[in-house]
C-alpha cells in the first residue's frame, strides 16, 4: 500500500513471510499463547498427553510405537497449521508495517521562535503546539494542521498514489502527514502530535496487527467453539467406561484423536487468520482499520450515510444548458454568458466557458484591444460580468440578477422566470444572464452524478443495507439528486447536530450505521457511527473521531469497505460451516475403527471401506491437519463475495460448504488410508 514494489520484490517478501510464519508457528506454542484459542489450546494439551504415553511406552517397551508416534506427531502439526495460518496473516501486515519504517526518516525542521525567527531543530524534537515553515522540496516533519499558506503535497509515501494533492489553511483540506514532502510553494504547518504518536507510528502498529481486538461476533463464535469442545469432551471421555465394558478399552492416543476430530479444529485454526486477513483486505484498499471490530462492524451496517458532494456527485455542478429567453437565439445567449464567466474562477463559471466552446464554437477571443472591464465573482454580489464597447453584462444567481434588470428599468419575461422554477424543481440551479436590462435566458447548472452508483446502491439493497444521503442543499434539489442516484432517503439542509441525531435515531432501532467525513463538523457523527469513514486529507479531528481512515479520501471507498466487511463475515460464515460438516464424515471413519472389535455390527458403518482400525484413526487425524493449511489460502484471499440476500447466502454455504464438508473427508481419507497402508504405515 504505502510503496510500489517490483514483482521481484514482492517475490522475496512472500518467502520472507513464509519463513518467519514458519518459526511463529513454533514460538506460538507457548500455552499462554494458545489459550486465547479454546479449540486449539485442547489440540495441544492432547498432544502433551499422547507424548507423555509416548515417552512412558518406549520406556515400558509397549507395543504399537509406529502409530503411537504418527498420531502425536500429527497432533503436533494440526497445531502447528493454525500457528502457520495465523502468522501468515500477521506476516502480510508486518511486512507492509518495515515498508512504512523505511519510508520514515527524522527530517530538520524549520521552528518558529516566539520572536519570529526560525531555528533549525531535528523533527524527533519536535511537540504538539510548535509552528514550522516547510517550502518546496522540505519534508512535513510531523503531523499538523496547514494554518498559512497553500501548497502542492506529494503523499505517495503515505498513500502510495503517484497524483499530488493540495493542502491549505482552512476548511477540510488542512492536515498534513510527517513524511510526506512539500511540491510547490510554502506553508506554515502546527504540529499536532508528540513523537511515537503520529499517524505514520498509529498505522505501523496496526498494520502489525498489535492493537487488533476480537469483534463481537468473533467472541460469540469462540464461545460457541468452546461449547462444543467441552460437549465432545464429555462425550469422549464416556466412551472409554463403555469401551471398558465391552471389552474393549482405548488407549490415550486413539481417545484424544478421536476427540480432535470431533471438536470444530478446522475453523478454530482458522478463526484467527480470517480476522487479521479482512483487516488487511481492507488495508490493501488504503483504508486504514483501528482495530478488527471496526471492519467486522462494516459487514454487519444497515444504515449507509453518504455525502453528496463528492461521494455520490462529481463534486461540483456543471453547466449542462442554455435556455433563451423570447427573441435571443441560443448562440446569442451562449456568447454572452461565455463573456460574463471569463472572470469567474469556480468550477461553474468555467464549466460554462467550456459548454459555450463545445456547443457553439466560442473559443478564446482577443479582448486586449478592447475597453473590456471584468467584473469577477463574488460571494456578496452573487454575480460575475464584463462592460466592454458599451454593454454591460452579467450572469449570475437568480434574485440577483433579477434586482439587477430591475434596478436598469428591465424586466424578466414569463417564459424565462418558468424556466428558472423549471429548473430549481428538478434539483438543478438556474443561472440567469443579462445585458444592461435585458435577460437574455437561463444558464442550467446539475450536478453529475458518478457512473455506476445506481447500481451500487441496488447491490446493497440488495444485501438489506439502506442508503441515505446527507445533502446540504434544499429538499427540491435533494429530492431529484436521490432519485437520479437511486438512494433509498435523504437528509437535505443537513446540519451537524442533524447528522448526529440520525445516526442515533438508526441506532435506537437496533441497527448498525456507518458514514463518511472529512471535517471538523463531521467528528462527532464519526465519533456516534459504528463505522466512521474519516478522509486522510480531512481535519485531525475527522481522523480522531472516526474508526477508519481512508488513505486516498476517497469518500466512495466506503462501499468496498462495507463489502469487504460482508466479505469477512461470508468466509468465516463458510470455513464454520464447512468445519461442522467434515467433523460428521470423521465420525464415521474413528467410531466404527474404535469398537468394531467388539461390536462386529458397527462394521456397517465403515462406509469408507477402511483398512483396519489404525489406518481409519491415523487417516481422520492425517485429514484433520493437512484441511487446515489446505484451507490457508481461503482463509487469507476471503470467499469471493456476492450481494446476496440472507436466505440464499444461507443456501449458497449449504450447498457449497456444507455438502462439500460432507464430502471432502470421505474422499480425503479414504486417499490417506489408501497410501499409507500401501506404504505400511498402518
């Protein structure tokens, strides 16, 4: 994410990982270790205790050392593949965590005294509250807000993109990241953080999977896991009494591989590795997950809030029409209204320049040799003109530029006025122009909506998520906006305190909500949000309050992260199911082997065709291990994800999962016992 690497690269990385999850693999043996994960924590006391029986069978000179020796060892390695999957998916992270260190370096900075001088300090010196100047070509030394000045900002180190982005004082486009290096111009930065707190030293931290927390869900899940191990525990240790019964008693080893088989070790193995491996999902998406709760959260969303501008609209209105009023043709109107935007520097004002040059020809003119006085946009007059050999023109709101005819003794046609209501009625903003005191017609300004959203949003009707909209623009021009995008509601003239009160209204119902921001009036409802969105390039406080942080700022990113989160919850919902399905198939491979002697009836239950009882335990235990680093790779990639409704998900895992867990250990085992009582090792 935060560097390109060369395939080479990320070749020497993958077996960099692979080594180092390797010797994790050992090192998690540590029981403490291991005792966060119940089903596996039993795996490994079993084979503590098969390798106690073993070492006392060699010592007594017992019979049977061979399949002694092969069920503890693939005890072993049954827990030794969940270490393996859990370090592989932390190795990802640490690995993306040394690429950040090596893009921080301690730079000088450039203080302000009290007395305004500058003196030259080293960045680690530096506190929350110091004021630096950084000019092109410097490194930000740490993360701050810009509070004088604008520059151009090279953010790769932090982001990976290529493309600057502009910083300046005021409003949402004022944060800076350390590390980051200054392109153009010069800017007066306040850092706002202390060293070992900055952005940059946040992501390394939880990139390494350091802070990651179990969700909810996840804690259910394990206590549901735990459940069933102590139930099959109970259940195995019953069996030896009634082995002794009927004359056949069990030893050690083939009770505890019984009991392994049983209880759900394919998704407890995994369990762990699903959840590290979302968070980098959504890492690889240059989102920025405080912890495993906030991803797992983005899965279960109900509510999805969406910022127009920007998010679902391209961000600015564009000039898309020009209306003439009764007698002026519209290339008439079109000249004139290109005239009186040249002095207009908005996105509108030269979205108009452009849709005069596209629609009639009207490129640039040579206005040098004439008296031509430019009357340029502004937020008090609401208008933008030219008086040049003459006429005065203007283009500008709507109130005032009727005042403005009126003041000249003129007055706006029927028609032209019904074009204006026309066209505030159907979300857009009338623009009207102007000459002396005649109106000369109406500048149609829309927002575009992006490409595709409609269909997003369908896909995530789809998956029971309900759209909403926040807009701060009047109800009308809402109202059409949401219908074009294909929202499910929208909340317009939308203050902060309105945001926040909506937010908890969703929740009061029970339901999970996530949003987007970037400004400093969007922290508390990112701080109320059960998923909060902030943009990278948004206000520190943005960044603080919410739980996520979106790297490129881009506000529709929240849609994948949602996805994402599906994602995760779809893959474990699968490897659970898979896992309870193929511990039926074991059953009927160890329960027949282990009192077929003394019961020759159970023989029918050898559906498998078996060898011999050792072949039928040692193959369901070979199986047990060797489906957990089968199912790694799962496990780290996700099940692909679909927008599917609730019933046919449940289907789909059924069919897929369930069936397939069925299925797979009768063929699997039956391979295992093939080869190894042709090897004979049974």
């Amino acid at each position: 994410m935060a560097t390109k690497t060369t395939s080479k690269e990320k070749s020497r990385w993958g077996q960099e990982i692979v080594v180092q999850a390797v010797w994790e693999s050992f090192v998690k043996l540590n029981p403490r270790t291991l005792a966060a994960n119940p089903v596996m924590f039993v795996v490994e006391v079993g084979a503590l205790l098969t390798s106690i029986d073993l070492v006392r069978g060699v010592v007594q000179h017992s019979q049977g050392f061979g399949f002694s020796l092969q069920i503890t060892l693939w005890l072993w390695f049954t827990v030794l593949f969940a270490n393996f999957a859990e370090a592989m998916a932390e190795g990802r992270g640490k690995a993306q965590a040394e690429a950040l260190r090596k893009s921080r370096a301690d730079t000088v900075a450039r203080r302000l005294k009290q007395d305004g001088s500058i003196e030259s300090v080293p960045g680690s010196q530096l506190r929350a509250g110091d004021l630096v100047m950084v000019t092109a070509g410097e490194f930000v030394p740490g993360d701050g807000e810009v509070i004088e000045g604008v520059a151009s900002v090279d953010e790769s180190a932090i982001t990976g993109e290529s493309a600057p982005v502009i910083r300046e004082c005021g409003g949402d486009r004022s944060a800076v990241t350390g590390g980051t290096r200054v392109l153009s111009d010069e800017i007066k930065v306040r850092i706002t953080s202390n060293p070992g707190e900055t952005f940059l030293d946040r992501m390394i931290k939880l990139v390494e999977g350091a802070s990651r927390q179990k969700t909810p869900n996840e804690i259910a899940l394990n206590i549901l896991l735990a459940g069933l191990t102590i139930i099959f525990l109970l259940a195995v240790v019953s069996l030896q009494p009634m082995a002794i019964y009927s004359g056949a008693p069990q030893s050690v080893f083939v009770l505890v591989a019984l009991l392994v088989c049983l209880i759900p070790t394919t998704i407890g193995g995994l369990l762990s590795a699903i959840g590290i491996a979302g968070m980098d999902r959504v890492l690889q998406k240059n989102v920025l997950a405080m912890s495993g709760r906030a991803v797992e959260a983005a899965g279960d969303v109900d509510t999805l809030l969406l910022d127009k501008t920007g998010t679902i609209t391209l961000g600015n209105r564009f000039a898309t029409e020009f209306i003439p009023a009764p007698g002026v043709s519209e290339g008439e109107l079109a000249d004139a209204a290109q005239l009186a935007s040249l002095a207009d520097e908005t996105p509108e004002g030269r979205s108009i320049v452009v849709l005069a040059k596209d629609k009639h020809g009207l490129r640039g003119r040579e206005l040098g040799s004439v008296a031509a006085t430019f009357i340029p946009f502004s937020a008090v007059t609401r208008m933008s003109g030219v008086d040049m050999d003459g006429r005065k023109i203007r283009k500008g709101a709507r109130d005032a530029i009727v005042k403005y005819i009126k003041d000249a003794g003129g007055t706006v046609p029927h028609e032209t006025m019904e074009a204006v209501d026309r066209i505030s009625n159907s979300g857009g903003t009338p623009l009207l122009v102007a000459e002396d005191a005649r109106a000369l017609g109406v500048i149609h300004l829309k927002d575009i909506v992006k490409g595709g959203m409609r269909e997003r949003f369908e896909h995530l009707r789809v998956m029971g998520i309900r759209t909403v909209m926040i807009t701060g623009d009047n109800p009308l021009t809402a109202a059409a906006i949401a219908r074009e995008a294909g929202v499910d509601d929208f909340l317009a003239e939308a203050r902060p305190e309105d945001k926040l009160a909506l937010i908890r209204r969703e929740q009061a119902k029970g339901k999970l909500v996530a949003m987007t921001g970037d400004g400093t009036n969007d922290a508390p409802a990112l701080a109320q949000a059960d998923v909060g969105l902030a943009m990278n390039a948004g206000t520190q406080a943005a960044k603080e309050a919410g739980n996520m942080v979106d790297l490129d700022s881009n506000p529709t990113k929240l849609i994948e992260v949602v996805e994402i989160g599906k994602q995760l919850l779809i893959t474990r919902g699968a490897l659970t199911t898979f896992s309870v399905a193929n511990d039926v198939a074991k059953y009927f491979a160890i329960i027949p082997a282990m009192f077929a002697a003394a019961f020759p009836e159970l023989e029918v239950l050898n559906v498998m065709g078996l060898k011999n009882p050792h072949s039928a335990i040692l193959s369901a235990v070979i199986f047990n291990a060797l489906i957990i680093i089968a199912l790694v790779p799962l496990a780290l990639r996700g099940v692909k994800y679909r927008p599917l409704g609730a019933e046919a998900l449940l289907r789909r895992n059924l069919l897929v999962y369930g069936l397939g867990g069925i299925i797979a250990p009768f063929i699997g085992i039956k391979i295992i016992d093939v080869i190894i009582t042709h090897m004979g090792m049974a």
